[in-house]
C-alpha cells in the first residue's frame, strides 16, 4: 500500500522530515495546511465512530480475532527494514491487510481506535516526528473510516460472522477495499505532491495505479484472513506465510522496478526517470504558465581519475559526489544520474530565479571538498550548464541538450557555471551549416588559394610561397580557414580538402613555371592525411597530373600529426620523401614538441611559430626560443623558416641569428594567384629590400 511516508529515503535510515522541517526546504504553508486538515479529520473520524459505535461489546463478537488482528497489524508496522523504498516515496507494508480485517471483526469505532493508537506507537518507537505519526494515525483512520461507511451502506459489517455469506458480501467486500486503496493513495499522493512542490494530479493517478498493480492483492487476503481465523487460529500461521510470500513477491517487482528507473551505483534516479519526471514537470508548469529549471552537472576531468587511480575510486567518488548533490538539493529538487559522469537536478518551482542560482552555488559548494576515498583525498570539481523551460526547449530532451551545451561553454570559458544561450549554439550551429557546405564547396570551386611568398633572409630572394586556403563564400564571402578548418579537420571531408587544395596549388605552380616563375610551393596538410596510407599515392598522382617535379612541393605538417600516431605518420612521411616532397614542420614549438621527433623524422625544414617571432625584438624570452630552435635546427641540419615577420627589426634579428627563411605581412600578406604574380614579377631581381618597407608591413 502506498503507506503513509512521504520522503523519499535514497538509504535505509536516510530521511527528511515531514512537514518542511528541512532547513533548505522553503516554508510550505499548503503543506503544512493540508497536514493539519487530514491529521484534524483523522481525530474527527475516530472520536465520531468511537462515539456512534458505542462500547456494549466493543471488540466485537469475537474479541479473540480482535486482538489477533490488532496484534498482527502492530506487527506488520513495526518491523523496522520491512519498509519498502519506492519511487515515488511510499513503502509497501502488509499491515494493510490486518487492518482491514480488524474492520471486518470489530465494531469500526474499536477498528479505527486501535489501528490509530497501534500506528502513533509504533512511529514513536521508530522516533519518527510526532507530525508524522498524526498524520499517518490520521490516514490510516479516514481511509479504514472510508470503508467502514461501505460496510455500513450496504449493510455487510458483520456479514462474515453469517454461516453463509452471500455474493452481496463479495461485493461490497471489493467497493470496501477499493475505497480503502484510492483514499490512502490520494491523501498520500497528495501530500508527496505538496512536499516535492509538483503537481497533485498526476501523482495521485501514478500513485492509485500503482498502489492496484501490487498492494491489492495483500488487501484481498484480509477476508480470507477472517474467515480462516473464525474456523480455527491453528492455521493463521499458515496464512501469515502466505501472506508473507504474496508480499515477498509484490517487493520483488517493485525491486525490479527500481531496478529499471534507477542507477545501480548511487542509488539515484536514471535519465529514464529523470525524463520522465522532468516531462510531467514541464507539462504541469506549461500549464500553470511557470517556469522550471535543469542544471546539469558534469566532473571535469573524470576520465583522469578513472585513468590514473583506476575504476574502483571513479566509482566510488561519482558515489560520494550523488550522495553530496543528494544532501545540497531542496526536498523538492530532483536528483539523477544520466551518465558516466553526468547529473541532472530538475528544479521546479524556480526557473530562472535566484532560487536557482542559489541552489547552484549550493551544489558547488558540496563538491568544493575533495572525496577521502580510503583515506586519500580526491579532488572533484564540476561544471554547471543551466538551462530554463520554457525558454531553452519545451520537451526534457531539448532542455538536456542545451544544458549540454551550457556545461560545454562553463567549461571552455573556465566559468565553472553557465546559463544556456542560444547566441552562442547559433554560432556552432552556423559551423555546423558551414561544415555541411563544404562538400559542395569542394565541388563547385568555392575553395581558392592565396599565397605567401617566402624569401631566403640572407639574399632578400624569392625562394617560394605558402598556399593559404580561402573560402569564397557565395552568401557570406570571404570565410578565413581558422572558421572551418578546425572542424573540417576532424571529419573525413579533409581528404577531399586536402586534394582540392594541393590540386589547385600545383596547378598554378605549373602556370608559374609556364610563366618562368619558379617557386616551391608550401602546401599545408592536415593529421588526418599522414595517417592515411594512401596519401604519397594521391601527391604523386597531382604532381604527376599537374607535371610539377616533386622537389618544388613541401608538405607541412604540426609536431602534433606525429604524436598522434607515430608509426602511420612516419611510414606516409618516408613515402612522402622517397618521392622527393619535401617536409616541413609547421609552428613548430606550440605543439607536444619532442626533439626526438626532429631527429626520427628527417623533415627538411621547420617554421618557427610566429608567435615567437612577431614580438621577439621586444620580448627576449621569445628570442631566445627563436634563437634555440634556429641552433637546434642547424646542428641537425635542418633549414628554419621564421613565419610571422612583421618588422624590420624582427627581419634583422633572424637574419642576425641565422634563420634561413622568413615570411610574414612585412614582406606581403597572402595574395590571390593573379596579384602574387603581379608582385613577383614587380620585385626588381627576384629580391626583396626590408629598407624599402615601412614597419607595419
Ligand atoms: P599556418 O600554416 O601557420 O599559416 C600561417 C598563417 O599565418 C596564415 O593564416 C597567414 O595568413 C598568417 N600570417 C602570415 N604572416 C603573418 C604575419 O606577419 N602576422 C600574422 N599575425 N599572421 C601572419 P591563415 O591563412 O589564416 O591560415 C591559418 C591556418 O590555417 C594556417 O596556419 C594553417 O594551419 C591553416 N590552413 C590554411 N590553409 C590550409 C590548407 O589549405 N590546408 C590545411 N590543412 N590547413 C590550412
Ligand atoms: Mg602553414
Ligand atoms: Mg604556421
């Protein structure tokens, strides 16, 4: 039976007192109102039939069964771990099944009294709060009181006693506990509703269902329960076994219920019940035009704590992690695990509020102390992504997938908490649109390169140029590689890409040297490339479609494509140079720098970042990067190109330190092919003179 307790304990032991007496609870005058009412008419109902029961016989004709049931129900309430744990916070008892047999044996004013005073003892023997006991006295009171005017009405009270019982008795036996059974699950649902701030309705339907789905069947017993009694109390063990294995197996489904609702680890409700919840949720606040609030809570770096101290303290930190959400929450607040290492909070009563905020800064303040796990103290911190219905999303799904997006932007802005905005998905949306054009962008020849000559620091001559991809957007123009390359990088467009651009490229070194321009040509590559197998077979296939001698291609490459994966990288790079390309290394010292790399791989150049090298006259830690990897690089015998030089003096500088070959806005910005061939061909000799230049290139 859906019995009386509406907390919700998540351990045995583990409860929240009744009436709002949580310290974080806000004050809940309905609560409180509807307890007082319900414990009122309880008292009400037991001195009104005690009264018009009278006390001639006041256990009935057979105060043997009286005293029987009355034993047996005291029993069934005081077993302190019979209490089931369910969903929606009752507890399953058998004590149901005396209580109604109580009420057929006995004048209902002796029913109702002893039932009342047999609860109120055995709560205070469990030192539950007196409120509780009242207010559960009171419900077993109205609902038994509810059945007795059944009885009463169609004039069966005593028909058990008859020899010979009719159909009638059947019947109104079946209105009698179904009054019992919808009663006490409305007045509990009712007040679960009011303590978990949702709406009573659905509840009270949830909660009258599943109370028929499994506690009607220890109702049944009752009158069997009589009858068996009247004939002989010799076989009343046999029923309580009986009735114990009926119970045994209504607790079983409700086990492999929780089962299915719940996660096995903490103990928490699961994204299934989350979503559902969190559905019934909304539509209540849809329709009361209120506002409701997830918060979803993410570990930063759990897959280190899993990695590095193994599975058995990742799982014991996201435990102590629910059980301090579970603690920080407000009583009407709920709590679930939706995955690995992600909560959901569905906080109802206060969207956007500063109810929520507040209860925000609550969680992250049960996280700020590390886990001791077995005496060792593990850092957790979290990330909190908020989002607001109806604001965010109308349906659970949405509001979680924008809360996933919060949690993202909390996280990559490193502020920890972070209310969804749709602004900011547009944009990555946007990227998304943008990614999914650049198949036909490919196509359609929307992709073009510029180029950026590259000179010999020594002499001032033109030694070659990078190609520099640029989207020429039909809609939005000019799209910089840095707005789509980074996605298209991690899609397997890039080898198409990466065909399209040294295609393009090589073509226009074959138009060049048609010109009798002879460049190298810098194209860039991305990770996905070397560690296709397949790649040297593609490049000699361009150069030999575009008939371009392989020495005038170089490849560049990032530090990072080689740690990635370092066998398949290497095995494309050496087929790369067996066919003559050369390799560069690109940016090189902002990636996972190995020097081990530089001597493995035999590039044949490196391009000093220009991070390094934009501000070097003025900062000498960066010089003396610069200048580090330029000795570094000629001890090995490979060739430096310094990328990013916007001064005179860093031109100077480089020069001075022996870099062999620069690029950057001080000597030309990327050009498209037509005005690179014009500013060739303008370079008096092939060379370049920085005097010529003003400083801001
Ligand atoms: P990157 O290969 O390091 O290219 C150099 C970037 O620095 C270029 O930006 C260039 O315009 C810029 N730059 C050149 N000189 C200066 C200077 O003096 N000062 C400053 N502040 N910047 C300078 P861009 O063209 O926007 O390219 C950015 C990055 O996009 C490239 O960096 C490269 O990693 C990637 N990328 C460009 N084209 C392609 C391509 O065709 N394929 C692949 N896989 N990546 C490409
Ligand atoms: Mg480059
Ligand atoms: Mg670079």
């Amino acid at each position: 039976m859906l019995d009386r307790d509406p907390d919700v304990p998540r351990r045995a032991g583990e409860t929240v007192p009744l009436a709002g007496a949580s310290t974080i609870a806000p004050a809940n005058h309905a609560l409180n109102l509807y307890v007082g009412m319900v414990v009122a008419a309880g008292a009400l109902v037991v001195l009104t039939t005690v009264w018009l029961s009278g006390w001639d016989e006041p256990t009935g004709p057979r105060p043997d069964l009286f005293w029987l049931f009355l034993v047996l129900f005291a029993f069934a309430e005081a077993r302190p771990m019979a209490w089931l744990r369910r969903d929606e916070g009752g507890e399953v008892t058998a004590s149901w099944t005396f209580a109604l047999a109580l009420l057929l044996v006995a004048p209902p004013g002796s029913a109702l009294l002893g039932v009342a005073c047999a609860c109120l003892l055995s709560d205070a023997l469990h030192r539950k709060p007196v409120v509780r006991g009242l207010f559960n006295a009171a419900n077993y009171s109205l609902s038994l009181g509810f059945g007795s005017v059944i009885l009463g009405i169609t004039g069966q009270r005593t028909a058990l006693f008859d020899d010979h019982p009719g159909i009638l008795l059947f019947v109104a036996f079946l209105l009698t506990a179904a009054a019992v059974l919808v009663l006490n699950s409305v007045l509990t649902s009712a007040v679960l509703a009011l303590v978990q701030n949702r709406p009573p309705w659905p509840m009270i339907r949830q909660g009258v269902a599943l109370n028929l789905a499994t506690d009607a069947m220890l109702l049944a017993l009752a009158p069997v329960f009589v009858v068996v009694a009247q004939r002989s109390l010799t076989f009343v063990p046999l029923l309580v076994l009986t009735t114990w294995a009926v119970y045994r197996s209504v607790e079983l489904a409700l086990d492999r219920q929780h089962e299915i609702t719940h996660d096995a680890l903490t103990g928490l409700p699961n994204q299934r019940l989350f979503l559902e919840q969190a559905a019934a949720a909304c539509r209540a606040a849809g329709e009361r035009g209120q506002e409701l609030a997830v918060v979803l809570v993410d570990l930063d770096r759990f897959t280190a704590i899993n990695d590095h101290l193994g599975h058995h303290v990742g799982d014991r930190c996201l435990q102590e992690v629910a059980d301090r959400l579970q603690a920080a929450k407000r009583t009407s607040d709920l709590v679930a695990r939706i995955g690995g290492d992600d909560f959901a909070v569905l906080v109802t009563g206060s969207g956007a509020g500063p109810g929520t905020a507040a209860l925000v800064d609550r969680l992250r303040a049960s996280l700020l102390e590390p886990c001791l796990i077995g005496g060792v103290p593990v850092a957790v911190a979290a990330s909190f992504g908020i989002v607001v219905y109806p604001e965010h999303g109308d349906d659970p799904e949405a509001l979680l997938r924008n809360a996933d997006h919060a949690v993202y932007a909390a996280k990559s802005e490193l502020t920890n908490i972070a209310t969804y905005e749709a602004a900011k998905d547009e944009r990555r949306n946007n990227r998304w649109d943008l990614l999914a054009e650049l198949g036909s962008a490919i196509e359609t020849g929307q992709l073009t390169l510029y180029y950026q000559p590259k000179l010999d620091l020594a002499t001032g001559r033109l030694a070659g140029c990078e190609g520099l991809v640029r989207w020429i957007h039909p809609r939005l123009g000019l799209i910089p590689p840095a707005r789509f390359m980074p996605f298209a990088e991690n899609t397997e467009l890039i080898h198409r890409f990466t065909e399209h651009v040294l295609r393009v490229a090589l073509t226009q070194s074959a138009r060049w040297e048609r010109l009798g321009i002879r460049l190298d040509m810098a194209v860039n590559a991305s990770t996905r490339n070397l560690h296709d197998l397949h790649f040297p077979t593609t490049v000699a296939g361009l150069l030999a479609e575009a008939g371009v001698s392989p020495g005038t291609l170089e490849i560049e490459i990032t530090e990072n494509t080689v740690t990635a994966d370092p066998v398949r990288s290497t095995t494309v790079l050496g087929e790369l140079r067996a066919l003559g390309v050369r390799i560069a290394v690109d940016d090189f010292g902002t990636g996972y720098s190995s020097l081990a790399h530089l001597r493995d791989l035999t590039v044949d150049s490196v391009k000093i970042d220009k991070s390094f090298i934009t501000d070097m006259s003025h900062n000498p830690p960066d010089r003396a990067i610069a200048q580090a990897i330029i000795d570094l690089a000629r001890n090995l015998g490979v060739v430096t190109v310094a990328e990013g030089i916007e001064t005179v003096d860093a031109w100077d500088e480089l020069k001075a330190l022996g870099c062999g070959y620069g690029q950057g806005y001080l000597i030309a910005r990327p050009l498209p092919a037509a005005e690179m061939t014009a500013w060739v061909q303008a370079l008096p000799c092939g060379v370049w003179k920085p005097d010529a230049q003003a400083d801001d290139g």
